[in-house]
C-alpha cells in the first residue's frame, strides 16, 4: 500500500500567477532583443524559440502538478469501506445533463430535479 504525505504537496498556483511563473522563466531563460535589421527567417526562429520554450515550461509544470497528487485509485482501507462505489454516476450525468443535477448524500444516488420533489438531504453538483 502506497501511503501519502499530503503535507509536502506544493500549492497549485492560480491561473495568473502560473502564466507569470511560466513567461518570466520564458524572459529569463531566452534571448530577449530583437532588432529590425535581422532577416525575417531570424525573428522567426527567434519566436519559434520563445514559443517552444514557453510550451515545453507549462508541460513541465503541469506534469510536475500531476504527478505530484496522489493516484485517487489508491485508498486507505479504512477510507475505502467507508466510500461508497460511484460506478453508475458518470453513465448518468450525461442523460441528466439538461436538468441540474443532484445528488442524494445518504446514497449517492443521481437524482433529477424534475422528478423529485424533496430532496432536502441532496447537494447540488
């Protein structure tokens, strides 16, 4: 059994502050003059070059986020007797997919709106 520090994952940086982390790498890493004398074939390598470098980052960073969380297929006993099989929820979220779905949570069973009309214990998704 695999067993997980969750404490020493890293923070998922936001959406903003991921671009930034990825284009100042990019600003640092890469050459960054470009002058109108150069022919046209160099300012493309140039770019292409900026662009190749800023792609392979964010593929770094994302694997590297990835990676890093803990594989969900993998459970402690005790969590896993206690977590219920969710085998039939994803086959009928797409048929409900009109209605808002919800979810009953003492069985967790997808219930539709239309159809119900207490769900009170349920929690919308």
């Amino acid at each position: 059994m695999v067993v997980y520090n969750f404490k020493k994952l890293q923070p998922v940086p936001s959406h903003k502050e991921f671009v930034d982390i990825v284009l100042t790498r990019t600003q640092r890493k890469t050459p960054s003059t470009v002058h109108s004398g150069f022919h046209i074939a160099r300012i493309r390598e140039f770019y292409m070059r900026k662009v190749r470098f800023t792609q392979q980052t964010f593929h770094d960073k994302l694997s590297l986020i990835v990676d890093e969380f803990p594989k969900l297929d993998v459970r402690a006993h005790v969590l896993a007797s206690r977590a219920p099989p969710l085998r039939a929820l994803p086959a009928l979220t797409s048929r409900l997919a009109p209605a808002p779905l919800l979810v009953n949570t003492r069985l967790l069973l997808p219930v539709n709106a239309r159809t119900c009309r207490t769900f009170t214990p349920s929690t919308r998704i």
